[in-house]
C-alpha cells in the first residue's frame, strides 16, 4: 500500500512537471515561429521597397513584378539558379495563394505579395533556414526537457521517501496493533472456550452454551483478523499447480447439506482438470466465502449456482445467487473491510471480512475477482490463470 501511494506522489508530480514544461516549451516554440516569421517578413518587405540590396542580404531575396499584360520581370534570382521555366511556376503559383503572406511547400519559399498601382510585386526567400531553426529548437527543447524530467524523477522519487514516511509509520503501527490484538484475544478465548466446553459436558445450561457461541463467533473474527494482518505483513502464499476443479468439486459436497438446511438447492457445473498455480487452503476458503456468502443472501427456496469454466487461458469460478440486485453505490464498498450491503439481511452473524479475505486471496493469486448484480441474479466472478494449459500436473 505504501509502495503504491508513493508511487502514485510520484507520478503527480511529474505529469504536473511535463505539464509545466510542456506549455513552457510550447510558448517558447510558437514565439521563435513568430518571431522568425516577422523577421523574414520584415527582409522581405525591405526587399519590395528596394531599400536593401536583397541578394546579399542576410536572406537571400528575389523579387518577381507582373504587369497586367501578364509580362514578368524577376530580378535578384541569381542565387537561386532556377530556371525560366520554373521561376514562372513559382510565380504562377504564388498568384494563385489567396494570402498575401505564406510559404510556398512546393518549392520551400516564403513569399511577400504586394499589389501597387499598375503591377504586382511578389519577394521571395528560403524557407528551409526557418524550418531548420525550428527543428533545432524543438529538438533541443525534447532534450532539455527529457533531462529535467530525468533529474525530476530522481529527486521526485527521493521527496516522496519523506513525504510517504509519516503515512508508512502510521500504517506499520496498525498493523502491529491488529496483529498484536489479534494474537493477545486468541488465547483468553481459547481458555473461555474450552472452560464452556467442561462446563457443557457437567451439565451445563443456557450460559454456558451462550458463552461458546459468542466465544466461537469473537474467534473466527480474531481468525479473519489475522488472516487480513498476514496480507497486510506482505507475507507470500506458497503457490504450487494444483487442480482447482478437484478442489472445487469437494467444496461443493461440502457446502450441500449447508445450502439444503437453509432452503436452497445448490447446482455445480465443474469443467474438469482445471489447473492453477495456487494455495490449496486459501482456494478452499476463498469458494467458502463465496458460496456462504450466496447462501447467506438468497431469497429462501431458490437455487445457488456454482460454475468452473475454461476461458482462453483462465479459469473462470462463478458463484450466483438471486434476489434484489445490489444498488450500484455498494457494490464499489463490497469488498471493503467490515462493509455490509445489507446488515438486517446477515442478522448480524457476519463480520464484513469475508468478501475483503477472498479479495485478498484472489490478489495474492495474481486473480482478478468482480462483482455484478441486476434483476436476475448476483454473480461474483474469479478469474485465475490456468499452468499448462489447464492439465493437472
């Protein structure tokens, strides 16, 4: 959690920096586009009055008159070498623009139309210094900007170490006490629980059989803690191929007389010989969670369907249950540590772990698991990639 939100300070630190020196680049660019436009622009207006010698200007200028007869009279060109032919296509072409200003891509010239009183004066120069000038300055610009990125990386990277380190030492300190609490309330319950037991056995009476229900009840809850302290603590499951549908198959038996007593009929279909890389006990309480979970909350008398199917290179676990579609503002907390969709539903009996441990079991299976509910049913679907193509090892 921790690696994540200093990953995520991080990553808002520098996309607001390429922000930044993007808009600072992009100003920087558009303003030399500008300015060495009006510059050119400027030479050649110069070039049109006759008050510079365009063809030893910093720009070399050729200047083209047309009078209305449709004669034309270039002065100026010998820089350019071009020919007749193509000094009068250039013209022709620059007749045709309907800017008096522009360039010409054809023939990489910027050009300057000027209409007097009996001719029409048009000054040309070499766009290609321009565009060169800008090609050198945005590429420069990439590479300053990459650097700076580079170096705001690094120091992001660093400043983030501090600014995550109260929010890691307050999280480290939770987990200790959850852990800790958890191991301290483990063992004075196990004393009150074997203590109502001898009681029970020498005739016991209704306290008695109170206080090992509620004592059972506060350990699965201890239980369920130190199942969710575990994953906090990072600590890895060991992982081995296993066959899923096999494991699945006897949690089905399993979970029939228990769905038959609360009035349900639970349906299995299972593909066989579904092979995952995974942790035989976390599987079997994480298709306990969801099956419970579906007993728990179908309408009485309907049936619960639990499906295990072959999807390109997953295997796909489908749990449905009927009744009222969950609201889709609760079905995003679902997961969520101690959350109830519908706690006059549970009678209270649950905690609000189960659906957070099978997210935590599913995450530590590299698994994706989903919740979707509408008018005919709720399904929470788990999906594990398959090893060896699904064949048991």
């Amino acid at each position: 959690m921790i690696g994540k939100l200093r990953w995520k300070v991080v990553g808002l630190n520098m996309l607001f920096a390429a922000a930044v020196l993007l808009a600072v680049f992009a100003g920087v660019v558009l303003s030399a586009r500008t300015s060495l436009r009006q510059n050119t622009e400027e030479q050649l207006r110069q070039a049109l009055s006759g008050a510079m010698s365009y063809q030893y200007s910093s720009l070399p200028c050729f200047v083209a008159e047309v009078f209305p007869s449709g004669t034309v009279r270039i002065s100026g060109s010998e820089y350019y070498q071009l020919d007749e032919t193509t000094l009068r296509s250039v013209v022709q072409e620059c007749m045709a623009q309907s800017d008096d200003a522009g360039v010409l891509p054809s023939y990489r010239l910027r050009y300057l139309r000027e209409t007097g009183f009996s001719t029409i004066r048009i000054a040309f120069t070499d766009s290609s210094l321009e565009q060169a000038t800008l090609r050198s300055l945005v590429l420069t610009s990439l590479l300053i900007g990459l650097a700076a990125l580079a170096v705001l990386f690094g120091c992001s990277y660093l400043l983030s170490g501090f600014v995550t380190r109260p929010v890691e030492n307050a999280w480290s300190a939770q987990r200790r006490f959850l852990s800790d609490a958890s191991h301290e309330l483990k063992t004075p319950l196990t004393v009150i629980l074997s203590s109502a037991d001898l009681l029970a056995e020498n005739g016991g009476n209704v306290y008695v059989d109170n206080i090992r229900s509620e004592s059972r009840r506060m350990k699965k809850l201890v239980e369920n803690m130190l199942t969710l302290s575990r994953a906090d603590d990072g600590r890895k499951m060991t992982l081995v191929p296993l066959d899923w549908s096999e494991l699945l198959a006897d949690t089905a038996l399993l979970f029939e007389p228990v769905a038959f007593e609360a009035g349900h009929e639970l349906r299995y279909r299972i593909e066989k010989e579904l092979c995952v890389l995974g942790n035989d006990e976390a599987l079997r309480q994480l298709a306990g969670i969801l099956l419970d979970n579906a007993i728990k909350y179908a309408p009485a008398g309907t049936p619960i369907y639990l499906t295990l199917t072959r999807q390109d290179k997953r295997a796909v676990l489908t749990v449905e249950n009927g009744g009222e579609p969950i609201p889709p503002e609760k079905l995003s907390h679902l997961f969520e540590r101690f959350y109830r969709a519908d706690e006059s539903r549970s009678g209270g009996e649950g905690f609000g772990l189960g659906l957070a441990i099978a997210q935590s079991i599913v995450q530590e299976h590299k698994g994706i698991i989903r919740c979707e509910s509408d008018e005919r049913s709720t399904r929470f679907t788990v999906r594990l990639l398959l090893q060896n193509g699904g064949a048991t090892p």
